[in-house]
C-alpha cells in the first residue's frame, strides 16, 4: 500500500482524487478542513499550509498538491497583492512542501509529485493575468523539478479547463453561464472532479513510470482545437 500524502484534500479537485486513492492507498490529507469522509486508511492533520509548518512524515510515495485561485479581474482592477497572493498559494506553497517532503520522498516507493496547472496558461483569456502568471510559474517548476529529481522521483502537472468544483461556482451560477461555457468547448462539456482524479491516479502510478516533468491538457478541446 503506497503512503500518499493530499495537500488541500478536502474540497473540490483534492476531495475527488482522495476519494480516488483512498480504497487502496495510505492517504495523509494536509488542509484546513477536515474531508467530509472517514476511512480506515485517511489521516487528515489540519494545517493552513501556508502559515503553519507541515506535519512530520519520515517515508511519502507520493505528493499532491491541490490548492488553487480563481481570482478574475480586469489588469487595471487587479492589485499588486492580488499577484503575491496567487503566487503564494499556488506556487509558494507548493515549494515550500516539496522541500519540506522531499527526504521522505527520496526514500518513497517510485515516488512521483503531482501538481496543477490551468489552460489558462496556454491558452490567453481575459481577466485571468493573475492566475495565468502564478500557473505558468507550476509549469515551469513541474518541468524543472522534473529534470533536477529525476531519476528518482518523477514529477508532473495537470492543466485543467473549468471544473465542476466550488472555487469555480461563481463560473458556473447560473444554466446561461453554464450553456456558454459549454459551448465555448469543441467537446461540449467542461469537467467534473472526478476525471481530474483519474488522471491524477495515473500520473502517480506504475503506468506513468516513463513521464516526468510533462503538463496535461484537460482542455475539452477548447486549447487543442480551433472549430
């Protein structure tokens, strides 16, 4: 049973790939809230990780870092602190567990990272300057990491489109917004959490022995094509 540590693993894209691997893997959530689930093989420390100092953990296989921003504002409303902070929790936060964990991962089994993304950093949108600047940061942390820790431990991003998750709610308020968005995507859909899971089972697993340091486009088309 690998030992797989969640951080942010009680809401949204987190709370859908800890009920993903929880069945059969030893999970350590590490967030402010506890997952509104129990289970045998959960054990969930509460800790902001941005404030406090990450619990003590001597052996990981894996890490996942989940949390996120959504902060959409035009360039000239957005603030200079509105920057540092989704730098912050997006990529600050994710350096400062990675170097806190990585002995413990050194000594994991196949040890793999995963991170997150957005399209928004491929793809340019309107209002999302903040966000796109701190997700660009992850891609190229996920593919420097990547170079520096191989071989031994492989590291790897996911690049969602707009999910079904409540950092997104205010996106998806109402069936106009909903259709638009829908639309706007060649696959005529947007995602749920628990596809965002799937692959974040797989990027940790044996059949993604040979990817390191690569981001996934779960776009729903709406990077890839042009239609």
């Amino acid at each position: 049973m690998r030992k797989i540590a969640i951080i942010g693993g009680s809401k949204g894209i987190g709370l859908a790939t800890l009920k993903k691997l929880v069945n059969n893997n030893q999970i350590i959530n590490i967030s402010r809230t506890a997952p509104p689930i129990s289970h045998a093989n959960l054990l969930h420390y509460t800790c902001d990780i941005l404030a406090d100092s990450p619990p003590e953990i001597s052996a990981l296989d894996a890490l996942i870092y989940c949390p996120g921003s959504i902060n959409l504002k035009p360039v000239s409303r957005l603030k200079l602190d509105d920057f540092r902070n989704d730098f912050e929790i997006n990529v600050l936060g994710a350096v400062k567990v990675i170097q806190h964990y990585l002995p413990a991962l050194k000594k994991g089994n196949s040890p793999a990272i995963v991170l997150f993304s957005t399209v928004a950093s491929k793809l340019g949108m309107p209002f999302h300057a903040s966000i796109a600047t701190a997700k660009s940061a992850v891609e190229g942390l996920t593919k420097s990491l990547g170079a520096e820790l191989a071989p031994t431990i492989r590291v790897n991003a996911i690049a969602p489109t707009i999910t079904d998750t409540d950092l997104a709610s205010k996106l998806l308020r109402n069936e106009k917004m909903i259709d638009s968005i829908i639309q706007r995507h060649p696959l005529k859909k947007y995602l749920h959490p628990d596809e965002v899971a799937v692959m974040a089972e797989f990027l940790l697993s044996e059949k993604s022995l040979s990817i390191s340091g690569q981001i996934f486009e779960m776009d729903c088309g709406i990077v890839s094509f042009k239609i």
